[in-house]
C-alpha cells in the first residue's frame, strides 16, 4: 500500500507500508513493456548510494531504490534485520508495489539479499544482478572484513563520504557489528549455486572486499551455466556509485544478450555518456564467464 507521494529530483519518493511499517522508494517514471528494476542497497547505507546507476538504467526500465528498514530515512523493525528478514521486506515491497516481477539489482549486502528473494521466491525475480557480492570465506573472519572496509575507505569517490558518513552513523555502531557478524555468516555462495534464476556478478579489480582477479576468474570456470561473471577496472566496492557509467552499460549488455567487451561499451562510450569530468570515459571491462 502506498502511503504518501512527493517529487524529488525528477523521481517520486513513495512512503509504502511493509508488515505494518512505513519504507521509503525513490521511483522513476514508468518505462512500459520493460520488467522494473529494485536496487538493493547494502550495508549500513541507504538507496542514495545507488542512485547514480539507477538514474542511467531508468531509460530502459521503471526503476525503485528503497531504504530497507532501518536504513536511510526508512524506521526501523525495532531490531536489527538480519539479510533473511531483509530479504522478506523486499518480497513485501514487490507486493505493496504490485510487482508480479522484477530485476533485483543488489550491491553489497544487497546481493545476498537479491539471492534469497530468488531462492524463496524464483517465479517473482526474472533476472539477478550482484555488484561487488559481499559475504562469504573471503570476508571472514570479522575482523579480516572491517580491514578490508578500512582498505576500502580510502579507494572510493570522496564524494561517497557525504552520502556514507551520515548513513553509517544513523545506522550506529551496535546495529552495524550485529548486522556484519550475520551477514559473513549468510551462505552466500551456497545461494548462488542453487538458484536457477539468470545472475549477472560483477566485481571490481580495485575492491578488497573480492578475491582478486585471478580467483574469481577461477571461481568463473566453476560456476552454473545461469551465472555471468564480469569484472570493472579500478572500481572499488561502491560501483554503483563510483562507476555508474560503466556498470550501467554492462547491465544493460548483459539484459540485451550483448557480450560484455571493451568494444562494445567503447562504442556507447563514443555516443555520448559523459564521465563525471564531462568527457565521455574508456570503459575497461571484461566478461570472465556467460
């Protein structure tokens, strides 16, 4: 049920009810014929970290970027959500906004969250999108995961500070040591392998949160024939962010049946999307598997 509506920034701020609490979605306008996309933001941040790659995939289909309880400016459960709980807040999300189907585009936490929606419920996800996938062996144990986020800090836009700094301490320090413990716990990868649903994975080189990338083009080799792997150059874990001009190509390859090559998206390149020095950016990406 959608509870309130204002326009903001050329997208509409929903206030919807999920288990009997109030969410924030950012909406674009309506793109007919197209599966809508909801992005997934991840840990202790809020939906405006995905926003800059939302906006460039909002031409080809209706996007929704929510805050997830307790995230950004959306109230909390009265406890820290655990990525199953969160998981349910999103099938909620898809049933207030009467989203029989959807592209679940995750980052981060996000990701293992976009795969348990998949794994409960295939029939409502058409295809799974994994930016920077966090959890697993590579992140463990806890303390080896709050270094590779120190080490990651300093390789991220400094512009993602304004948006990261407020959401880390809205979130607090209590709720986010609850919420990483659990999340390294969450068997991400036991996810990825089950779920038949079409998956694109996308990891930067730059990211010390991913194996590096001779490991994951080993990891490549091994995975099913539903999973795409493809890797973005001198990003960091905040693509989405970071990197909105590339990522959003490389979904939008991979959406089309397009091979994901340094031709393909130099060719979108040379049309026009402008880098955020106002010059139209070199993309180096490769597709490692798919």
């Amino acid at each position: 049920m959608v509870h309130s509506e204002t326009a903001v920034d050329g997208w509409t701020e929903r206030w919807v009810v999920v288990e009997g609490h109030e969410m924030l979605v950012r909406c674009s306008d309506e793109v007919e014929g197209a599966t809508p996309q909801v992005h997934i933001h991840g840990f202790a941040i809020s939906g405006r970290s995905l926003m800059p790659t939302a906006r460039l995939l909002a031409s080809r289909a209706t996007c929704y970027v929510p805050d997830l309880p307790g995230f950004g400016r959306s109230p909390g459960w009265g406890y820290t959500l655990g990525v199953p709980a969160l998981a349910d807040a999103v099938v909620g999300l898809l049933d207030a906004l009467e989203l029989d189907k959807a592209v679940l585009v995750g980052n981060s936490m996000g990701c293992p969250i976009s795969l348990e929606v998949a794994h409960r419920e295939p029939d409502r996800v058409e295809r799974v999108v994994l930016c920077s996938p966090a959890g697993g062996v590579h992140n463990q144990p806890l303390v080896r995961a709050v270094q590779q986020l120190v080490r990651d800090a300093v390789r991220e836009s400094p512009r993602m500070a304004s948006v990261a700094v407020p959401d880390y301490l809205r979130f607090g320090p209590v709720n986010a040591m609850q919420l990483f413990a659990e999340l390294m716990r969450f068997p991400s990868m036991e996810r990825l392998l089950r779920i038949t649903v079409p998956t694109l994975a996308i990891v930067g080189t730059r990211d010390p949160m991913m194996p590096p990338p001779w490991r994951v083009r080993e990891l490549a080799r091994l995975a099913p024939d539903n999973l795409t792997v493809a890797v973005i150059r001198d990003a960091a874990h905040a693509m989405n962010f970071s990197h909105p001009e590339e990522l959003a190509r490389v979904v939008s390859c991979w959406l089309d049946g397009i091979d994901i090559t340094d031709e393909v998206l130099d060719e979108a390149a040379t049309a026009g999307t402008p880098g955020a020095n106002g010059t139209a950016r070199r993309p180096r990406v490769f597709q490692v598997r798919g």
